[in-house]
C-alpha cells in the first residue's frame, strides 16, 4: 500500500510538472490565428483588414488564472470601460511619424482633429506556426502602407509564446525593412510596442485628464468609479506610477488584481534594441507603452533627436517580451531579458 500511495504521488507530480501544451490554429476565414493552452484562450492573431482595424493585433491576452488583461472595446465592450483613444486595441506595434506618416492614430473612427496623413499595416501572410510544450511559435508578415497605399515598410514578426500553471510570456521579434526609399522615424511620443489594458489595471484616477498627442490634438479622459481598478506602474529604475512616463528603464511591471486573481504584467526591452533602454510611455488610463525613437520628445529637447533612419533595403529589428504572472509576490520589473 505505501508503495502504491509514493507510485501515485510521483505520477500525480509529474502530470503536474509538464509543460502546459499550447496550440496554434489559423482560420483564414476570420482572419484570425487563436492561441490556446490547454484548449483554454491565451491570445490571438487578428488581422480584420483595414475597413475594422488599421493594423494588425494580438487581442484578447488572457492570463494563466483566465482573465483578460487587454481591453474589451471597441471590438468587444465591457461595462465600466473608458471609450477613448479607438486606435489602442489590444496588443500592437507601429509608431507616430514614419515618414510623416501617423501610424499610431489612425483608426476607422478618426476624427477630423486628426491631419494625418495616415499610414496603414496590411497582413500579408502567415509563413508559419509551431505549438507544443510550453511553447510555440507564429511567424507573420505585412505591409507597412503610405496615404497612397505605397509600400514604405516590408515587416516580418516572429511571435514566440510560453505557459506555465501561473504565468503566460509573448515574445515579439519584429524586422522591418525598408523598400525603395529613405525611411525616417522621426522623433514622437507615439510609439512603439504597446498595449491597452483592462479596467481593473489601470491606475486609481483622482482628477479627468487630458492628453495632448504630437500633433496638438486634446483627448478628455474622464474621471470614472475606480471601484476594482488596482493598477500600479513600477520600473527597474524604481520609478513608481505616474513617474514612469517619459523615464527610460529595461523593464516596467503592471501589478494589478482582476476578480481574485493578482497579477503582474512586464514589458520588457531587449539590450539589442536601437535606443536601449527605452522610454516609457505608460499612461495611467491604461496605455502601457514602450517607445526607444523618441528621446527629444520625452526630454522636452534636452536630448538629441534621434530621427532613426533606414535606407532602401536596410533592415532594423525591436525584440520586446510580454510576461503576464499570476500570483502575490512577483518581482518581475527586475527581469533582466538576456535570454532571447
């Protein structure tokens, strides 16, 4: 007997020692490529096309405890949510001034305030996707598009995605290169890997706010009930709240709790990345945002400009990890990303 009571605690601990299985499954259809551990939702691929959204996305990102730590609208509304800013969808990467192109605001709901001229990614393909144990992987590509829908930008994103029983990571290694001309990212706040997080993440508000973007355009953000909003912003460089914007740090950790789950949500720069380590623009509304080509701008002009420039045919690559935990007690703010 005890011998079968040790054989089955060994057996029961080693099911609970694997690797959670994520799988990958792409539905040309819906223009959509799900994400699932365990069968359950971690995140998805979207990719709706210009008439819904003007560039591709990750949305939802769900955590290991199975809450949604992006934003529902305005593909999905949820009660209680700020219904500003239309173009921050759940996870995305583009940037304010390509060319003096805006990426970063256009949306199907922009207003007249916005100039533009505007610039859209267009999905171009899925060349591959891996699940398996704990990890997996999807590369895609796209077209970072002018006014004019002249190609500016070929883009190539590796996405790689690991699970265990309390945390969820999503790496993104993006290449962009330029096509027949100069590229100039020119200095600006908006930018660059960025998410929009759920309610209950953001930050205790005590006042409405406005937010001025580069081209002088105001948006009211409201003071709402923050009954369960918990958000806190912590960096590396132990800048805390709303003190995070506009400083520079490898890492900066969201802790917050949704229902009864604590979690801690890191971005993390990596130290091959132009401009390391990189600005913050993190917004206590919920805009969780990390920005290396806009030094200036953050400074006030006390820095250089940057103007990152690619020539015809010139490649660049940004590397940034997403690590959502589950849990009291995680410090992942000091996560030094050297290991991807």
């Amino acid at each position: 007997m005890f011998r079968l009571a040790c054989l089955l605690l060994l057996t029961a601990s080693a099911v609970i020692a694997q690797p959670h299985q994520i799988q990958i499954k792409h539905d040309p259809a819906a223009k959509r490529v799900a994400v699932t551990v365990d069968g359950k939702p971690f995140t998805a691929y979207i990719y709706p096309g210009p008439t819904v959204l003007k560039k591709p996305v990750l949305y939802p990102i769900v955590s290991a405890g199975g809450n949604a730590i992006t934003r529902g609208w305005p593909l999905d509304p949820r009660p209680g949510e700020r219904v500003d800013h239309p173009h921050h969808v759940g996870m995305w990467f583009n940037y304010g001034d390509v060319n003096g192109h805006d990426f970063w605001n256009n949306s199907i709901d922009v207003g007249p305030e916005h100039k533009g001229p505007f610039g859209t990614i267009l999905h171009t393909g899925v060349t591959s996707m891996k699940g398996g144990k704990g990890q997996g992987e999807l590369v895609v590509t796209a077209d970072w598009l002018d006014k004019d829908n002249q190609l500016m930008l070929r883009e190539t994103t590796t996405f790689r995605f690991g699970a265990s029983a309390d945390s969820r990571t999503i790496d993104r290694i993006t290449t962009l290169t330029a096509a027949g001309k100069e590229v100039v990212f020119k200095d600006n706040k908006e930018g660059m890997i960025a998410l929009r997080v759920a309610r209950q993440l953001e930050q205790p508000s005590t006042k409405p706010e406005v937010f001025t973007d580069a081209q002088g355009v105001a948006t009211k953000v409201p003071l709402l009930d923050n009954t369960g909003v918990t958000g806190l912003y912590r960096s590396s460089e132990n800048k805390e709240g709303d003190a995070v914007w506009g400083t520079r740090a490898n890492s900066v950790a969201l802790s917050g709790v949704i229902g009864s789950e604590n979690l801690v949500v890191t971005l993390l720069d990596h130290p091959k990345n132009v401009g390391y380590p990189t600005y913050w623009h993190a917004r206590g509304y919920g805009l969780f945002a990390a920005n290396p080509l806009g030094p200036s701008v953050f400074t006030n002009g006390k820095a250089p400009a940057m103007n990152y420039t690619l020539d015809p045919g010139k490649s660049v690559t940004f590397r940034y990890r997403l690590l959502v935990e589950s849990g009291k007690g995680k410090t992942s703010a000091r996560v030094q990303p050297t290991d991807w």
